[in-house]
C-alpha cells in the first residue's frame, strides 16, 4: 500500500512539474527556450556512458570532464580533490605549498618553437603559477620506447634542463621506465611540481562576480596549430610557433598591479573555450565574449578555417586566461602588455548574472551564439 501511494504522488509530481514547465516554455522565446533546455542538460550528473576508453578522454572537453567527476573524483573523493583545479593547494605546518603533475604525449616530439622537453617543464610551471604560487622543485619521470634514438633523448633532457634554468627551478626526482617497440611512441613523460605561495592570495571561481572582466594575456592558438601543421598531414604552411613558455613572471606582474585577480587559468587543452565554460559552470554566471577583441593571429586564422576549427578551442602553452574585478581591468591590461610574454594581452568578455552557466558570442556580424564544451577536441596529443 505505501509503495503504490508513494509511486502514485511521485507520478503526480512529475505531471505537475511537466506541466509547469510547458505553461513557462509558453512564456519564452524560442532562444530562451534553447537555452533554459541546455542548462538543464548540463545540471545533470556527469556519468561515463562510453565501455571504453576513447581519445575524446584525454582531450579535455566534456568527455574529460566526465571521466575525471564520474570516476576519479568518486574514486579519491575529498575537499581538495573536488576543486578540480589546474593544482592543489596544500597547508604544510605554517607554509602554504601548491603541488600538481601532468603527463605530456605530444606529437611530434619536436617542432617549431620547442619540443616534448621544454612543453612538459613550462606545462608544469604554469599549473603552479595560475595557483599563485612561486615555482620551485620539479619531477620528471620518462616511459620511453625500445629502440628510442640516445640522441633524441639527449636532446629532450638538455631542453629540459634549459628552460627549468630559465623558470628558476630545479628537477630534483624522476623516474624512468622502458615498454616494448610500439607501445609508447618513443617517449612520454610526466612531471609534477612544487610551489610556494607567498602572497596572501586566494584564487578560485568561488570569487567572481558579474560585472568581472576576461582577459587574455596573447594571441590564442598557436601552439595547437604549429603542432597540427608539424605533423605533415595537411598541405598547409604557416610562419608559426609554438607559445610555449614559463608564465610565472608574467603572473607576479599581473598579481602586483591588481589585487582583484579573481581566477587564472593557462588555456591548454580545449582551449579558451574551456575555460570559460568551466568558469560558468563553477560560478552559475554567464561569461559573455566579443568576438572582435579575440586576439588571434592571421595564420592561426587561416589554418582554422581550413581546418574547420574555431580558434577558441585551440591549445595554447604560453596564454593565460585571467578573471579580473572589472574596476581593474585597465590596471591587468596595462601591466601584461607591460611584460614580454603578454604585450599582445586583451578584454575578450565579461561576466554577467544571466544566462547562468552559459558561455555567449557576440559575433563580428551582430549576432549572438552559444560557445559549449567539446566533448573531444579537434587536434588530439599536441601536450
């Protein structure tokens, strides 16, 4: 009797609320229905629905993000775990440590403007950065493949070495590991780092507010595109580099010319796209972007049309992406257009209270477009 009371209210319930919901479809535009039914969609639990393993997991869209709150944070669940920050922020006695890893599989190994090496010790160096912290001690742990050629891994370490010399850290552990002919692609390597947070900053979505502005520090994409275009599959050239550098001392520099620093971001995989969609999801704000002031260089333009590619998507290794009060834009403009790796550094979008959880794009010919969160990404292994 009280199982089928029970079932019969939940019934009920769920014809009221159906009905709720048409009477206040009625009510709205088609666009706002559009949307109301994505915000719908994206409060729902992330579940992995795949039985395998696929590249979109490791792309760092939606199918990441599913994958990493579906199963890992289950798994290992705890406060830290939970912020899904690019590092963690730890309180060791009277110190406050920043600690993060990251795994770098790109393809090529080399290509214009660096290689595997110096991406893994900059990759690693901005997770620590984007959380505040000084960076101080790295790891660095290699599988390689039977058969790799000593001189190219020579070179890889030799890199390294360099631009860890040139963030003002030092590898002090590592590992390596050795797997058959065939299984590694010559070689991945995974770094973690350690930071030391010296300044009384607190950074995090939990901080921002509508009326914030979005910043970028340069031009968006080239990393992606150099690596695309490095591969030799496309009949495409293009004067273009990677971006990959060490951001902390461009970071220092925002931080002391604005204390309104709400969150920062480096934009690698999936882009800046992703990162606001993070952001808006985080917040239940709405980011809204102009299109117009999207810095993003004519090669980098080019290649995207070709390749059927929106440059809001493309990984970058040397880009940030800060959160800023927008009383203090001006001051974050001015002081990374100050320093070398931001001189090219622009106001993209705001924040705004509505639509929540939304990422908009007010385009160059007038009009107004969703900007959602691949579930994969276009350009697979290019970290």
């Amino acid at each position: 009797m009280t199982t089928e009371r029970t079932a019969g209210w939940s019934e009920r319930a769920v014809a009221e609320a159906g009905a709720a919901a048409e009477r206040e479809s009625g009510r709205l535009s088609p666009e706002q229905q559009v949307l109301q039914r994505i915000e719908r969609a994206r409060r729902r639990s992330p579940k992995i629905r795949e039985s395998r393993i696929t590249l979109a997991h490791g792309a760092g869209g939606k199918a990441t993000h599913s994958l990493i709150e579906g199963l890992f944070v289950e798994a290992f669940r705890n406060p830290t775990l939970e912020e899904l920050d690019d590092g963690a922020v730890l309180t060791v006695g009277s110190s406050r440590l920043a600690f993060t890893t990251d795994s770098y599989v790109v393809s090529p190994l080399f290509f214009p403007g660096g290689d595997i090496g110096d991406l893994a010790v900059n990759g690693t160096v901005n997770d620590l950065a984007v959380s505040g912290a000084r960076p101080q001690y790295l790891s660095a742990g290699f599988i390689l493949e039977e058969g790799f050629p000593v001189a190219d891994l020579r070179r890889i370490a030799t890199s390294m070495a360099a631009a860890a010399e040139r963030a003002g850290v030092q590898v002090v552990t590592g590992d390596t590991k050795v797997v058959q002919r065939g299984k590694a692609d010559g070689c991945y390597i995974n770094t973690a780092g350690v930071g030391v947070l010296e300044r009384p900053v607190s950074l995090g979505s939990r901080h921002i507010r509508p009326g914030d502005a979005i910043v970028v520090s340069g031009p968006i994409g080239d990393h992606g595109v150099t690596i695309m275009l490095a591969r030799g599959e496309l009949d495409i050239a293009a004067d273009l580099a990677s971006d990959t550098a060490a951001l902390h001392g461009l970071v220092d520099t925002l931080l002391d010319a604005a204390p309104g620093v709400r969150l920062l971001r480096d934009a690698t995989r999936g882009g800046v796209a992703t990162i606001l969609n993070e952001v808006a999801q985080a917040t239940q704000l709405a980011v809204v972007v102009d299109e117009a002031s999207v810095p993003v260089r004519p090669a980098v333009t080019g290649a995207c049309e070709l390749l059927g590619i929106d440059p809001l998507y493309v990984a970058c290794e040397g880009r940030l992406v800060a959160v800023v009060d927008g009383a203090q834009a001006e001051e974050a403009l001015a002081a990374l257009r100050g320093h070398p790796l931001g001189d090219g550094a622009a106001v993209i979008g705001r924040v705004a209270a509505d639509p929540p959880g939304m990422v908009l794009l007010r385009t160059a010919f007038g009009g107004t477009r969703v900007v959602d969160m691949l579930v994969g990404d276009p350009l697979p292994r290019i970290c």
